[in-house]
C-alpha cells in the first residue's frame, strides 16, 4: 500500500496561508490590478520617471505574486497526485508526492525569509559601493574581488546591474567602486553587506609568497525613486569635474572628456560616473548616485545614528569587520554577526551568498523580536 501524504500536506497547506498572510497577497493582487491599468495608459511614456517607477513596481508584485502562486497550484497538483497514488497502490507517485513536499518546504524557508524584509526601504534598489582598506594592492584586489562577487551574486538572482565608476590602482585592482543593483528587494538583501570584509590569503603580488591580511569597506544605500522630488541639490553647492575614462594602467577608455565627477560642497560627498558613452548621461547617473548618497546621510542625522565609517575609509583595518574570507591556512568564510560559516571560501566569491544573507537576515528578525 502506498504511503499518504495527508498528514505533511496539510502541514505545509498551514504554512502556505500563514505566508499568504504575511505577504498580504490579496493586497498585492489588489495593487497588481492598478498598476497594469496605469502601466496600459497611453500617456504613460511622456512622464519617463512616473512611467519607470510604474513598471518597476509592478514587476516587483509581478514577481512576488508569480513566486506564490506557482507554490500553491504546485501544492494542489500535489493534492491530488497523493490520492491518486493510495488509490492506486502506486508507490512511485507516492515518491513523487515526496520528493514535490520537500521541493515546497525548500520554497517555503525562502519566501518566508523574505517576509522579514519589511524595512521601511528594503524593497528598493540598492547602491553599492567598495572602498579598499589597509592592505596596499592586496586591498585594492579584494575591492575588485568583491565588485565581482557582488555582481555574479546579483547575476545568479537575475538582478540588473550598472557599474558606475571604477577607480584603479596604480599596480592592480581598484581603489574604489560604486555600482547599482536593481531587482525585488535589492537593498533589503544587500543591506546585510554593509561594513567591513577582511581577506586573509597568501599575497599573489609578494614575492616571497607571504600571508596577506587585506580590508575592504562595503557600503549600500536605498535609491529611492522620490530622490528627484525630495533632494534638491543646488548648482552653487556642487563642483562638477570632467575627465577621460580610463582603464587599468592609464589605457584610454573614452577618447573625449565624458566621465563626470560630482562633489557636494557642504558634505565632501563625491558621485563619479564614466559608464554612459556622452557627458551628459554620466553627470545625470553621477547626480543620482550623489541623491541617494544625501538622503541616507539625512536618514542617518534623523536617527542620530551616522556611522562613522562614512566620513572615510581610514577606519577600515583590524578589528572592524563584520566578515572574515580566510583563503589561508585554511579555508573559511565566516560571518561574525550571525556567526554563520562555510568552507567553500570560492563558491562565496563565485557569487553564492544566499547562505551568508540568509542568515543574517535571520539573526536581524531574532535581534528585532527580542526588542519587542
């Protein structure tokens, strides 16, 4: 006789309404209607921004709502494989039926997870920026490893990505980088990234093949979309630089003066950008960047909560990390906030961080629940 599922589908039924719940999927549904119905306007184009904002947002519910649907029709079809099964005798569906509750429970600890990522801007993109620390050319080499982790990391969830500026070292790598990553719950996911990353590996750029300890700073700021509204950044208050971009080793890049430099007066904050192909669009994207970068210092001042690693990376060396990718004597990647760990250090920096986010975003929830 084959094995009934009854019991663990009705279980895993019970975590399914309970997610409905917490994801509001009614609401969603709701939402996703009016967003298609302005998303159909006609007029919608000739407003670029409002249109931007639509779009984008219905992809998000579009993706949220797509991601749930599929696990309850998936936990029906289920339903009924699992009566035909012990009508049947049929052992080999009733495998099946087995195999389909774990992919569900798989599904499940996701969704779930993303529940937590109710911070007031954790569904934004995200703004991501890398500093080199102490370390000489070994740091600047784990900047450009961590621009690379990140990027293969957004890549792999099917994130778009923009590389706004690259500035290089004399020798190798990069002395800093700031990049866009725009996908459902960017800055939530990516919000667990911000601090400080040490590197400890043999040196590939010392001759007598030394163990090297390198530091990056990692920051990510939310980039709203009422940045156009909301920050006003005066002409007077700003200094707007133009270069030619260029590449590693002063290989030109552009044969005009196109990459734009931004920096606002009052704060010190700078915004590069040498992405875009004219002048024009590279001090657009480099505004942008400089919008976001004033709305989390005015966040940060409301809160009376500025990090101090903002006003530079001088801080960024021993005993300021928040994670540790150690390459040599051993190999680890550990979080020491979350203490999570993993001994595949090249998975990591392939771009599998989801273990490491997961867990963070998890021991946040515990911190927050504690608080309560």
């Amino acid at each position: 006789m084959a094995d009934r599922h009854a019991d663990e589908l009705a279980a895993v039924r019970a975590r399914v309404a309970q997610l409905a719940h917490d994801l509001d999927i009614e609401v969603k549904r709701d939402r996703r209607g009016e967003l298609q119905e302005r998303a159909a306007e006609p007029g919608l184009w000739d407003d670029t921004e409002r249109a931007r904002r639509v779009t984008t947002e219905l992809s998000r519910v579009e993706v949220e709502l797509v991601r749930f649907e599929r696990l309850a029709e998936r936990l029906d079809d289920l339903d009924v494989l699992d009566e035909l099964a012990a009508e049947e005798d049929d052992a080999a569906s009733a495998a099946e039926v087995a195999n389909g509750l774990a992919e569900i429970r798989a599904e499940l600890d996701r969704l779930e997870l993303a529940t937590m990522l109710g911070g007031e801007h954790d569904h934004e993109d995200a703004l991501v920026s890398i500093h080199a620390g102490e370390g000489g050319v070994d740091a600047m080499d784990w900047a450009q490893m961590l621009l690379r982790m990140y990027l293969r990391w957004a890549e792999n969830r099917g994130f778009d990505t923009d590389v706004f500026d690259r500035s290089y070292g004399e020798e190798a790598g990069l002395k800093s980088t700031t990049f866009e990553v725009r996908g459902p719950d960017a800055y939530g996911w990516l919000s667990t990234e911000h601090g400080v990353h040490r590197l400890v590996r043999i040196s590939p750029f010392d001759s007598q093949a030394r163990r090297q300890t390198s530091f990056a700073l990692v920051d990510v700021v939310p980039i709203l979309p009422e940045l156009d509204d909301e920050i006003v950044v005066p002409d007077e208050d700003i200094r707007v630089d133009v270069y030619r971009s260029s590449g590693p080793g002063g290989q030109s890049v552009n044969t005009t003066d196109s990459a734009v430099r931004i920096t606002h007066l009052p704060t010190g904050l700078v915004a590069s950008c040498q992405n875009e192909k004219s002048q024009h669009q590279n001090r657009a994207a480099a505004l942008r960047v400089l919008k976001a970068k004033l709305a989390e210092l005015q966040r940060q001042k409301r809160a009376d909560q500025l990090d101090e690693l903002r006003g530079g990376v001088q801080n960024v060396g021993f005993g300021s990390q928040i994670r540790s990718y150690v390459m040599h004597p051993y190999q680890m990647v550990k979080d020491l906030r979350s203490e999570h760990e993993t001994g595949n250090v090249q998975a990591v920096l392939d771009g599998d961080l989801d273990p490491l986010l997961d867990a963070e975003l998890r021991r946040r929830a515990r911190e927050t629940a504690v608080q309560k």
